[in-house]
C-alpha cells in the first residue's frame, strides 16, 4: 500500500506533465505565448483608435452631429438623447477598426489551433448578436456615466467608480439569464451518474439549485468548460457538452467543485470589490491626465471637458493604458481567485488524479510549464503545473483508510 511518507508529489507533477508528447507542449506553449504579443497588439490598436479619433476631429464631429439633431429637442431628454447618438456611431466606428485583429484574434487563430469548431458565417452572425448586446449595454451606462460628469465635475471619478460597480454587478446578474441564451442552447442534465453526484456537492455546500444544465458549446469550441452563477433566485450549474464527451465522472466531478468554489467563496463579489478598487484608482488618475490633456490639446481635438462625448476617446485611451499596465497585477487578482477555488474544488470532490487530468486537458490552450515570471505577468489562472503539484500534495497528505484508521484509533481527545 502506497503511503503519505512514500509517495514524492513532486516526482508525481513531473510524471503527469511527462504523459504530454512534446508535439502538443509544443504547439499549446506556441499558442499560449501568442497570446502574450496580442495583449500588446490589442492594447495599441485601442490607443490608436483612440488617438485616430481624437487627432482627426472625428469624435467632435460625432458630438456637433448629435448637438445639432437634438437642438429642437426640449426637456430632460435632451442630453441623454446626445449621448445615445454620439454612442451608437462611436462604437460602429469601434468595431469597424478593431474587426481586422478581432477576426485574426477569435476566428482564424483559433482554427490554427484547433480550439474552433464554427464556420465564418455563424461565427459572424455571434458577432453580430454581440455588437448589439454592446450598443445597448454601453449606451445605457455612457448615458449614466455623462449625467454624472455633468453633474459632478469634480467629484465624477468617485460617482463614476459607484455607476461602473453598478453597472458590473447588473452584468453579472443578468448575463446567465439573458444574455448568455443568445449565443447558446441549455438543458438539463437527465443522466444521474452526471447529475446526481453534482447535485449531492451542490447540496453538502447549501447552493440552493435542483438542476445542472448542459451548454451545446462544441459549437464554437473545443475547450471544456463550466460554471456555478447567479443569485436572488438566478443561481444555476452549467457544464459545456465538451466537458461531458471528453471527460471522465472523476474529472467532471473536481470541474464543477472547483466552480462551486467560486459561488461558495463569494469570489464574485470579492472581485466585484477587487475591481471596483482599480476602477476608482484608474479614474482618480483619469481625472488629473484627462484634465492636462484637455488644456494642452483640447482645442486641437475640439474636446470641451470631461463632459463633452466627444471626449470619450482620451479617457478610454488612458484608462487602457492603465489597465495594460496593471496587467499583472489584474491577473494576479485573478489567479488568487481560482486557486481558492482550486484548493475548495480538490476538498469537496476528493479526485487528485482528476485533478490532474484536467490540468493537463486545459494545457490545449494553456502553457503547462511556465517561468515563475511568465506565471506572475501573463496567467489569470494557475498553471498546469502548479494545479497538478496542488493535487499531488493533497494526495500525498491524504492518508490511506488503514493508516488513518490506525493513527485515530492512538489518538488522545482532549
């Protein structure tokens, strides 16, 4: 029988990366360090989008469009209705620009890889669904957001920071119920050997659902996936079909304990606080670069104040901008997260090797072995390495029956 004391968790990590041929290391670290180079490529191309739109005066022009449409306009709509009309456009234009990188991005590359399963044209037509999800959603909160920074000039970063969190938390509520459907299909899960050992864990930790639902992801994807969200009555389990087929019960098992993690531990609404704090920092900083570059450039760029629409683009130029440099620190945030819900995953579902095999499963798309440095900068979620170290340890401190059977039976209760 095989001991806590003879099992090496570290030449267990070592053995389970070993089973990856180095063909598919390869091509998996190709990807993923790819994905380094388009963080940088995706946050120039949204500084200089930004910067097109402000040096050309085309942002200004949108803004003396929408005021001269809406000068017959009386009353309280006035505003918001200038607002809805510099938005539209704005994130046409928004989308038209980035498409190029956006089709490389999610579409080509992943064909190259084999992580897509979708055609061009449906692929297009989610797209589609997704501007006009954005157009909405983004037109409700700039029209919030400007009636704050007309009313606030100078307290705005801090009323702004409360609109965002709003705005984020009612995302967080309403995507699983209404937004999330338009892309995909759910149903439940009638097979009990799936269903019923979720559901048993989702009781044992007071998630209050009576149904695990299945996603027809393998539409789109190859990737496996899951999650546990909602509350107020929204709560709900949801497994993607390519969990289902390429899984075993055990893998299944330690995937959704780990998303259970997230809803047991309240991970959304620390990382709604987590953000929150970096939204409320980056506008305090927003409000002192906004201002200096209003009063150096602004007559250039026909840009009146913070606010003026026609300004939307110097602040989205600066805030990416700090969000690209806070990139490390945002993922760090983030893999701190998952690894709570890692650590609560392995506990409730007690399936090290299961564990293990999804780590290995992620590392399609997921560099399995990265530097320390690499981990820090670029990975919001442990590597595979390190998941799988996380679950040879727990296997190594979990005793076999008999041996635990003989320590308790010795032990003195104080």
């Amino acid at each position: 029988m095989e001991t806590a004391k003879s099992f090496d968790a570290a030449a267990a990590t070592q053995a389970w990366l070993a089973t990856v041929p180095a063909d598919k290391r390869k091509k998996s670290d190709a990807y993923f360090e790819g994905g380094y180079w388009l963080i940088l490529w995706n946050f120039l191309l949204a500084a200089g989008i930004s910067i097109f739109l402000l040096a050309s005066r085309i942002s200004a022009r949108l803004r003396d469009f929408a005021e001269r449409t809406c000068r017959g306009c009386r009353g309280s709509c006035q505003l918001p209705l200038q607002v809805v009309l510099y938005a539209i456009p704005y994130f046409l234009l928004l989308a038209a620009l980035s498409f190029p990188l956006t089709v490389y991005e999610n579409f080509y590359r992943e064909h190259q890889y084999g992580l897509a399963t979708q055609s061009f044209l449906p692929w297009f037509r989610e797209q589609l669904i997704g501007l006009g999800v954005t157009l909405i959603a983004g037109t409700i909160l700039l029209i919030v957001l400007y009636a704050v920074f007309r009313r606030a000039p100078r307290t705005w970063w801090i009323w702004g920071t409360v609109v965002m969190i709003i705005f984020l938390a009612a995302l967080v509520f309403i995507a699983p119920v209404y937004i999330e459907p338009l892309f995909n299909t759910y149903k439940p899960i009638t097979n009990p050997a799936i269903r019923d050992p979720i559901l048993a864990m989702a009781q044992a930790n007071e998630i209050p659902v009576k149904q695990v639902l299945e996603v027809d992801a393998s539409r789109q994807t190859t990737r496996v996936s899951a999650n546990v969200s909602g509350f107020l009555g929204t709560t709900r389990i949801a497994l993607n079909d390519n969990l289902l087929k390429q899984c075993t019960l055990p893998e299944i098992r330690m995937v959704m304990a780990h998303e259970m993690g997230h809803y047991v531990l309240n991970h959304g609404a620390k990382l709604l606080t987590y953000f929150g704090i970096f939204i409320l920092v980056g506008f305090a900083l927003a409000r002192f670069l906004f201002e200096a570059a209003v009063t150096r450039w602004g007559n250039k760029w026909g840009v009146r104040g913070i606010a003026d629409p026609a300004g939307l683009p110097l602040l989205v130029l600066i805030l990416s901008t700090l969000v690209f440099v806070l990139t490390p620190l945002v993922n760090t945030v983030v893999r701190v997260t998952e690894r709570e819900a890692d650590a609560f995953g392995i506990n409730t579902s007690r399936e090290p090797d299961g564990m293990a095999e999804v780590a290995l499963k992620l590392g399609a798309y997921r560099k399995l072995d990265p530097t320390p440095l690499e981990e820090f900068i670029f990975f919001d979620h442990p590597s595979g390495r390190a998941r799988i170290r996380m679950a040879m340890d727990w296997k190594a401190a979990s005793l076999p029956a008999a041996e635990s059977t003989a320590i308790q039976s010795g032990r003195t209760v104080h």
